[in-house]
C-alpha cells in the first residue's frame, strides 16, 4: 500500500539582511580611522636659521627637509622638501614625519644638519666661510699688491687693499708682506672681517762679505762703523759665486760647498740674533746657477760645450748649471728655506738668468720636452723658478727679490738671458737693478761721462723704470756703488748724489737702497746719522 507524502509543519525563517546602511557607517568608520591615523603621522616643523657668528638671521637661506621614507609613504607625503627662509630667517614644512633631518644651506656658509625625532622647532646655526679684510698702512689707506697669506693659502690685495679667501676656518692667522713695509700678522677668530695694519719701512742695506763677518775683529769693526749711521739692513751672503756655502746646511748636497771654507759664518744663529738685537733687516744672498762645485757634483746637471763635450766655463772658468733643469732648483731652493728659518727677512738671488759671458753659442742646453731654447722657454724658466720660490718661501713669511742688470731697464726682451723684469716683477716683492755708475760707458742717456756723474745716470736708470714697472714702482729697489774703480774715487758726495736720486725719485713710500762695496768699507760720512 502505498505511503502518502506529507507536508511538513514547520519552516525555518528567512534570514535578515544587514541594512546598507550599516556597511556604510562601517566603511566611514574604517575611513575615518586610517585618516585620523595617517593625520597622527603627518606634522608640521619649522624653525630659524642664523649667522653662527653674528647671531643675526639669515634670509634666503636654503632648507632641506628629509622626511622619515617608510613613515613618508605609510602617510603619502613627500620624502623631501625645499624652501627658503623668509625676512626673519624662519621656514616651515606643513608635511614632515615624526623622525627627519633638516639641512640648511647658503652662499659663503658651512653647511650645517640636524636629526629630529619628536622635535618640531628648531634652530640652524651657519659657520661663515668667506673672510674679507683689508690691508692698511698708518694712514688708513689701503695698501695694493699686498701677500696675505692663510695656512698655504696665499692671495694678493686688490688696488684698494681689500683681500678675501673662501672657505676659511673659525680660527687662524693672517700673514701680510708688501715692498716697502714690514711683515705683520693678525690672529682671528670667529669672525668674518680682518683688517690688517701694516707699517712703512723704507730698507737701506749694505752688503757685508763673507770675510768680514768671519772675522771677529772685522766683523765688529764693520758694525761698530754702521752704528753710526742710518742703516737699516744687510746683505749676507748664503751661497756665492765660486759655488760655495757658506753656512753649516743641513742639505746633503751642500756638503761639498761647505768643507775646507774658511769664510764661513762660525755660528748663524749668533749672527742673526746680533743682527735682530740692533734691530736690522736681514737678507740672505744666493746666487744661482753659476755654480763650480754643484757642476762637479753633479755634472749631469751642468751646462755643456758643444765642441768638446766637457762642462762649459764663462769667461771667468766659472762652470754653471743648466737653468731648464727643475731638478737642480730643489737645491737652491732648500739653501733658501734654511735661510728663512735661521730668521732672515728676505731672500735675494741674484745670478738668476743664464749665461752672459763666454761662447755662448758652445752651449749646449738640455730641455724637457722637445723644446728649444729661445727668449720664451728662457723666460718661462726664470719665472717658473721664482714662482716656485714664492710658492715654497710664501707660507714662511720672507721677502724675495732677485738682482737683475740695470740695462734690462733700458732694454726690451729677455736680454737673451731670460731677464725680462716686468715678468719677474710679477713673482717676486723687490726688483734690484745693478746701478754701478762706473758700469755705464760714455754717452749713456746722453750723459758725457756717468761714472762721475752718478746723480744723473741713477736719474734718468730709475726714471726708465716708471715706463717698465708702472703701477709696480714700489719693487724697485736699487743697488748703487761705493767702491772706487778704474782711479775714479767714490767718496761722500758721489754716494750721497746716488742715495739722493734715489730718494727723489721714489718719495716717501719707496722701498730703499741698497749699498755695495766687495770689502764692506763704506762711507759713513755719506750715511745719515740716526736720529
């Protein structure tokens, strides 16, 4: 029998839908929590940024902001952001994350940047970097041309005195030598302006010779007889014509020039402090390249003869290095470093040119490179030593000057000896023509007779330098005769013609004079007594 299909009593209900308008509360919830998070992230940072000396703010300057990169992206910021300071110095960043580094920026300034984290305020201080000054003598006024010299920074004033040098430390000290004053040196700290005094000083020099300063007795002699004058300085000579050294060097080199010399200066650090106690100007005098013993010593450095292939000889016998060879100037050079730290003044070289007498078209000269030897590779080796010189002397407060003949300030050129002085001029502080009237033959500047005319010949010789030296007059600082030669006698007037045309010509602020006689016998009575 069949069964019968039954219908069931009971349904289960129907379930209920959630509202839409739950979801969308729910969807506005979660909104507004991530965007009430992310606000957490986000912060604002600003700050001023000031002169680290001065105190003062700076405008203008740049600041960099360097947002936190993994909170920068979890809140959708930038990562970094730029902006300038305003008329107080201050800057904001409405977009910053609770860690950052703020870098702060601006011209002459040290960069300076900082971390925060949780900080949101700060102040950025900046070191200056840019130190002016000035160069000034007695009156106030600018002093043109002046070395100023910072660590082994040296630059040169401009015609109104003024000198800056970037990147310069919160402390040191400024160095300064102009012809015609003396050095002076000014400490500095924290600072972005120094000016630096410096007092005229005119150098009237005599050359003592290496005999007289040997000897106790004559030594004491010359001294006592310049006692009596107005004489401010000496000329002493640290290596000379025959080669020879003539103090105890501590270069290996000059070993050979110093033994079995019996004129050498006993003891240098007795002499140069006999010299400071009286108060006087001290040069060391090195003549270059016409050198016996250096040729010997090293005759790969020596100039050859093309006919016989040995060393060649002026017309003296004198043997002489080549001049192109850089490797010989570390020589010279080193004697020249020892003289300024023993405490000379300055430094002269004189002989610096190439040969003047003898065969000179014997020669045979080495030059790097391929070159030959003519006026510009001459010149170009001249000047390149005495910038060396000036690069190497500079950093230890000395004067360089360098003797030159008193016809290179008639003639033009090199005066085939690599001699052009408007050039040297340009490396070294003084310029020291020879100006031995006796040295002029008749007819010189019109003059009949100049060696017993030597107010006129020192005349019209230093009046040919105003056109080669123009605004560099003040280098020019000349060597004159008092010494008597060929029966013509040098006495009081004929040196007193020489220092009075001198001082003439150059006024008040020239840079001296110096006197010459090979046996220092000088003519006191020609010497103004010091008042």
């Amino acid at each position: 029998m069949a069964r019968r299909r039954t219908s069931l009593s009971y349904r289960p209900p129907r379930p209920k839908r959630t509202p839409l308008a739950v979801y969308i509360v729910l969807v506005l919830l979660c909104l507004g929590g991530w965007w009430y998070s992310k606000q957490g992230l986000v912060k604002t940072v600003s700050g001023t940024v000031f002169d680290a000396y001065s105190g003062q703010p700076l405008i203008g300057a740049n600041v960099v902001l360097n947002n936190d990169k993994r909170l920068a992206r979890t809140a959708g910021i930038p990562e970094t952001a730029r902006i300038l300071t305003d008329n107080s110095g201050r800057f904001e960043f409405l977009q910053a994350t609770e860690s950052l580094s703020l870098l702060a920026q601006a011209n002459n300034y040290r960069n300076t940047e900082i971390t925060l984290s949780g900080v949101y305020t700060s102040s950025l201080k900046l070191v200056p970097t840019l130190l002016r000054g000035q160069v000034k003598n007695e009156t106030g006024a600018g002093v043109p041309r002046a070395l100023v010299t910072l660590g082994t920074r040296t630059v040169e004033s401009s015609l109104d005195g003024s000198f800056s040098f970037a990147d310069a430390p919160e402390t040191g000290t400024l160095s300064v030598k102009a012809p015609g004053f003396r050095r002076n040196s000014v400490p500095f700290e924290k600072t972005i302006q120094v000016d630096i005094p410096v007092q005229s000083f005119k150098v009237k020099a005599v050359y003592l010779a290496p005999a007289d300063i040997a000897g106790p007795t004559t030594f004491a002699n010359a001294m006592n007889g310049l006692s009596q004058t107005d004489i401010t300085g000496v000329i002493v000579d640290i290596k000379d014509e025959s080669g020879k050294v003539l103090f105890d060097s501590r270069m290996p080199t000059a070993a050979a020039a110093i033994a079995g010399n019996d004129k050498k200066i006993p003891n240098l650090a007795s002499l140069m402090k006999t010299f400071q106690d009286k108060k006087l100007y001290t040069i060391a005098r090195i003549v270059c390249f016409q050198d016996p013993v250096l040729t010997d010593l090293k005759p790969e450095w020596a100039l050859k003869s093309r006919s016989t292939g040995k060393l060649w000889a002026d017309r003296g016998g004198y043997n002489w290095i080549n001049p192109y060879l850089r490797e010989s100037w570390d020589y010279y050079l080193g004697l020249a470093e020892e003289a300024a730290r023993a405490g000379f003044d300055e430094i002269q070289f004189a002989g610096l040119h190439f040969p003047i007498l003898g065969k000179l078209d014997d020669i045979e000269y080495r030059l790097p490179e391929g070159r030959i030897p003519n006026a510009e590779t001459r010149m170009a080796a001249i000047n390149s030593f005495l910038k060396m010189a000036r690069d190497r002397l500079g950093p230890l407060g000395v004067y360089t000057s360098v003797v030159v003949l008193g016809t290179s300030l008639i003639e033009g050129g090199d005066l085939g000896i690599g001699m052009d002085v408007a050039l040297l001029a340009t490396q070294a502080d003084y310029i020291t023509p020879i100006l031995y009237p006796i040295e002029w033959g008749a007819g010189a500047f019109g003059i009949p007779n100049p060696a017993t005319t030597p107010y006129e010949l020192v005349r019209q010789a230093m009046l040919s330098a105003r056109a080669v030296f123009k605004e560099r007059l003040s280098q020019v600082r000349p060597q004159l005769q008092d010494f008597t030669r060929n029966n013509v006698p040098y006495g009081e007037k004929e040196v007193r013609d020489e220092i009075r045309s001198v001082e003439e010509w150059q006024g008040k602020d020239g840079a001296g004079w110096i006197l010459y006689n090979p046996n220092s016998k000088y003519t006191t009575a020609a010497l103004t007594a010091p008042k």
